[in-house]
C-alpha cells in the first residue's frame, strides 16, 4: 500500500511536473518560431518541399538565383516537366550538397539544375539565412551535417535541436500569425519552390566592383562541387549548372572560364543565361522587379521555356499532363499560381508596388 502511494506521489510531484513543462515549452516553441507569413516569406520555402507528395524529374539548387529566376509553373505548362526548387537566400555550396542528400532519401529526380552563382562566396552572411535553410528541414542526417558545416561562430547546435533557445526574445514582436500557424498549418507561399513577382523594375546601373588579385573559387567549393558531381552519377542523375542572368553581382569572366572548363572536363551541361539573353526573349527593361537582380515573373516564365526545350531535347524529360493524379495537383497548384499573378500586375498598376513586400522593398 504504502508503495502505491509512493508511486502517487512521484507521479505527482515530479513526473507531472516535467510533462506540464515540456508541454509549455513545446507550445512556446511553436508560437515563437517564425513563421515568415509577412514581407519576407523565403523562411517558409524549405518546409514546403516536404508538403509536396507528387515526384520531381528536375530538381532545382542554388541560392536566390535558382528561385527567383525559374518558373517551375510554366515548365508544367508548356513541357509536362515535373520539378521543385529547392533555394534558399545565400544558399552556400555545402548546403546545397546537404539539401540534395536530403532529396536523394526521399525521391530520385531525373535531373538536377545547379546554380553556380555560390562557387564564389566564402561563408555566411547572417545567422537568419542558416535558420531559413535548416529550420524547416525534418531532423536528420543532412541537417546535421549541413548545419556543422555552415554554423557561423557565434551559432550554437544546441539552439538549432532546441529553437526556443534562439528564439525566446521574439516575445515582444509576435503578430498574429505567430499564433494562427503554431497548430494550423500555414498556406504555400512558394509554387514548387519559386518566389513569384509581379511587379516591374527596369534595370538599374550598378557599382562596378573592386577588382580582386585572385578570382579563383574557394577549394572548399570546388570540393562541394565534386561531391554533388559524384552521388549524381552515383544515381544516375543528370547534372546541369546554369549561371542566372542576374546582373548583380558581377560574373566575371574568370568565373565563367572555371565553370566552363569544369563542365567540359566533366561533360556536363552548361548554360549562362547572361549570354542567352536574345535566345531567351529577355528584356530588363520589363522582365526583372528589382532592377535587375533577379527575375520578375515573365522573365522567370521565358527562362523557363527555353530551358524545358533545352532539356527534353538534351535529357528527353517525361511530359506528365496526361498522368490523372500529377496533371491534377499541377493544374490546381497553375490555377493559383495565375491567380497570384493577376492579383499582383493589378496592384502594381493601381499602387505601383506590391503591398506585402513594401516593407521588404523599402529596407
């Protein structure tokens, strides 16, 4: 008898107590991880690879240059090709390797396009872009490996197994999305990983940049390069590297000559769309938002046929718009994505900017 009281009573005094402040902690966690729903929405686009049920042919890497210049939309539209983008702000070489991995445990794409644009940079900008990168990607091996591999110093594991740790002073901002989207799951913001802009802004001239005693890509890239090189091969998987026709920053020419070269001596394809401007039909004039940077959705949509004809020329890419259960998620996912698109050329023509990315445009 008296056991079975001692039993209550732990129950009561310690074991009830640790699973009401679990409880507490893990609902504080989910109200404090943001959740992206304002201005900046590129938080959400890891997360939402995993919402996606249908399988890829073409898999699509890189920093903001991979999704911000491809309309995955218009290569269903025109092609039947199937594909996810799968980009982050300041995406790095090693991330991209440790996101692919992540694919490879889940689907076998067909083909994997590669933006090169990140062979040249050497780390890290801010925490706030790992966080976009990691903090939506199911725990794993990848996503261990992937964050070893691109902490800043000042970053710590331990905040990343338990975001609440890294998140905790969020309390005086929380809006009230915060708490809509702790339980209910947030609406797609992305159409198969792209960052759909309606608005037009001319191209710009910009600074020219300091010239560099060396231009050569940092080994450690090189390195990420090869690896992503080899398991594609591994899995029997086309590898393709496209440099986007962003103008800023600078692509100079010795770059252009490593990957060249890299491609040649590797046979793989290879397209700048700097240098594809004509074939492409692009103008920056009318196709680029943000005054050349990147890619408005026209421009996004040109590149993205001339891309679908390059590749099921080259790689003979499937055509699925006669597969019931994959023509059907497409066709609703192209209904709102021309939706959004109405919706936004409306508002620039009225407001001349479009109002849930003001605050982002303004800073």
């Amino acid at each position: 008898m008296n056991r079975a009281k001692n039993k209550r009573r732990l129950l009561i005094s310690v074991i009830l107590p640790a699973a009401v402040f679990l409880l507490a902690a893990a609902s504080a966690q989910r109200i404090l991880m943001p959740k992206y729903m304002g201005s900046v929405i590129e938080g959400n686009f890891t997360e939402e690879y995993y919402r996606d049920k249908t399988s890829h042919d073409l898999l699509i890497i890189g920093n903001c240059e991979s999704y911000e210049n491809i309309s995955p939309m218009e290569l269903w539209r025109k092609f039947g090709i199937t594909s996810f983008i799968r980009g982050n702000s300041n995406q790095l070489m090693s991330q991209s390797y440790y996101i692919l991995m992540d694919t490879l445990e889940r689907e076998t794409p067909k083909a994997v396009l590669l933006n090169v644009q990140a062979m040249e940079v050497t780390g890290q900008d801010t925490e706030e872009y790992n966080r976009m990168v990691f903090d939506g990607m199911p725990w794993g091996q990848y996503k261990w490996e992937g964050i070893k591999a691109s902490m800043m110093e000042d970053e710590h594991m331990i905040e990343y197994i338990f975001p609440i740790l890294r998140y905790h002073s969020r309390w005086s901002s929380l809006e009230k999305e915060d708490f809509i989207y702790s339980w209910q799951e947030k609406p797609l913001t992305s159409f198969q990983g792209y960052y759909l802009r309606a608005d037009v802004r001319p191209a710009a001239e910009f600074p020219r940049e300091r010239r560099r005693a060396d231009y050569t890509f940092p080994e450690e890239n090189y390195q990420y390069l090869d690896q992503i090189r080899e398991v594609c091969e591994e899995h029997g998987i086309s590898l393709i590297l496209m440099k986007a026709p962003s103008l800023y920053p600078e692509w100079p020419e010795p770059y252009e000559e490593q990957i060249e070269d890299y491609a040649q001596e590797h046979g793989l394809l290879y397209y700048n769309f700097l240098e594809l401007m004509e074939e492409t039909g692009l103008d920056m004039a009318t196709d680029t938002y943000d005054e050349g940077l990147h890619l408005n959705v026209y421009g996004a949509e040109k590149v993205a046929r001339y891309l679908g004809a390059e590749l099921q020329r080259e790689l003979a890419l499937p055509d699925h718009r006669k597969e019931p259960e994959t023509a059907s998620y497409y066709e609703e996912r192209l209904e709102a994505y021309e939706d959004e698109k109405t919706c936004q050329a409306k508002e620039f023509q009225e407001l001349g900017y479009i109002s849930k990315f003001y605050v982002e445009s303004e800073e």
